[in-house]
C-alpha cells in the first residue's frame, strides 16, 4: 500500500500558525519566518484548480510578501502541475521520496565516534540543535530564537528532535520528524556540522526520530534525500524509494 505522503502534507500544513484553503490548496503560513521553506503551499489530493483558483492561491502569498510557492506529489493530483505552470510557475526541484516501516528500520549500532543520541530538554539544547543545522545548510537558514521555539514546539507537539550530542555536550548534528498524520509522518531537518561529517552522525539522528514514531504507532515514516551519498546513507536504514515530489515557485 502507498504511503499517503499527499494527505500527510495537507494535514501538516494545516497545523501552520496561519492555514489558508483555497480553491483545491491549502497553504500553511508562519508569521515568525519568511522561509519558503515553512510557507508553501500544497494542493488536496484530486484537486482541479481553475485559473481563478490558481489567481487566488497567488494572492494569499502576495499579501503577505511570500513568493508562491508549492510543494506535493504531482500524481495524486494530476491537474495541478498544467494549472500552475499555466500560471507561470516554474520548477524548483523534483525530489524521489523514501518510505521506512516498522518492519524495514535497521538502526545503527551506537557510535565510537565520540557522540551520543540525545533528547533536547533545555533551551540552550535547542539554541545549539538550531545552530548547527544553519551551520550544516549554509545559506538555506540562519539560527534565531524562531527557530529553537519552532523545533521546541516539534518535540513538545508529538513529534521527534534528535541530536548527536558531543562529549564536551556540544550538537554535531541533528534531525526532526512532523507528528503523525494519516498514518504517516516526514523526516526533515537532518543535518550535520561539516566538522563532523561522514560518522555516521546522520544515520544515527535518522535512525531515532524513525523509531520515535514507530513508538507512537505511525505506520511509516518518509524523508527526501539531497544525493547520491545521503540515498545510500537512507537506503541502509531501511528506507525505500516510492514517488516523487516536485517544488514549483512564482518568481516576480
């Protein structure tokens, strides 16, 4: 059976600060950030946005200084993409997504490499989590107090934060995991402090928050990988290629 990752991503934009449903979207608004990378908008499963529909969806960004932006699974809605590009949307990126059951997860023996899986519990835990993942995407992010509440409220809401805890109690690198929805949940966030690349910290981070949700009864977990290193890297964990997502935005 497929993943719903579709559904999952109009149930997890849904719990955005601000959501808007519009004509077939449902866009998820954060006022503490302009990241595009938090506000995007995604379309409901089935969807046949007219014109006016797309027009609309375009204005809620507009109104709030954001560049429209998209984010799903183009076969459970195959109207969506002539729609938008109609509009003048372009590609950002197309990414395979892989998928990890229960029954599939491999974790990783502990690691001699001079850290340990932790649970952040204190703010400077966070501060430090949300540090080293600006660090790791480089130009993608940059740390603030936003950003270390918006991981708190994570953990605190049902979902999972992981990091490689240092033995000078330092964070090499880190991941996140959405509470469920739909059966399901997203991996995100993994990152690794160039410094500590390439020792297993990532497997490790991923490896915990997969099993966090496990724990709390989701059917499966997916995540979208970056190359060919971290595929492999996912692929070992028991993660399994199932779709494809694709990322369309509306420059000025």
């Amino acid at each position: 059976m497929r993943t719903p990752v579709q559904s999952f991503a109009v149930a997890n934009l849904r719990r955005r600060p601000e959501a808007v449903a519009t004509g077939g979207f449902v866009a998820g608004f954060d006022p503490a950030t302009t990241s595009p990378f938090v506000n995007y908008a995604t379309p409901l499963p089935g969807a046949e946005p007219t014109a006016a529909d797309v027009a609309a969806l375009v204005a809620a960004f507009r109104g709030r200084g954001l560049t429209p932006r998209l984010e799903f699974a183009p076969d459970s809605a195959p109207a969506v993409e002539p729609a938008l590009r109609a509009a003048g949307f372009g590609t950002e990126a197309v990414h395979t997504y892989l998928v990890c059951e229960p029954g599939t997860l491999t974790v990783p023996p502990p690691s001699d490499a001079g850290f340990a899986v932790a649970v952040p519990t204190a703010e400077p835990e966070y501060a430090a989590i949300d540090a080293a993942l600006a660090e790791a995407f480089t130009g993608e992010s940059t740390a603030s107090p936003e950003g270390a509440a918006r991981l708190r409220r994570l953990q605190d809401g049902g979902g999972a934060v992981r990091y490689a805890r240092t033995a000078d109690g330092g964070c090499a690198g880190a991941a996140s995991c959405s509470p469920p929805a739909v059966g399901t949940a997203e991996v995100a966030g993994i990152g690794t402090r160039p410094a500590f690349r390439r020792r297993g910290v990532g497997a490790a981070v991923t490896a915990a928050v997969a099993a966090a949700m496990f724990e709390q009864g989701a059917a499966s977990v997916w995540l979208e990988y970056s190359g060919d290193d971290s595929r492999r890297v996912y692929e070992r964990l028991g993660f399994t290629p199932q779709g494809t997502r694709l990322y369309l935005t509306l420059e000025e």
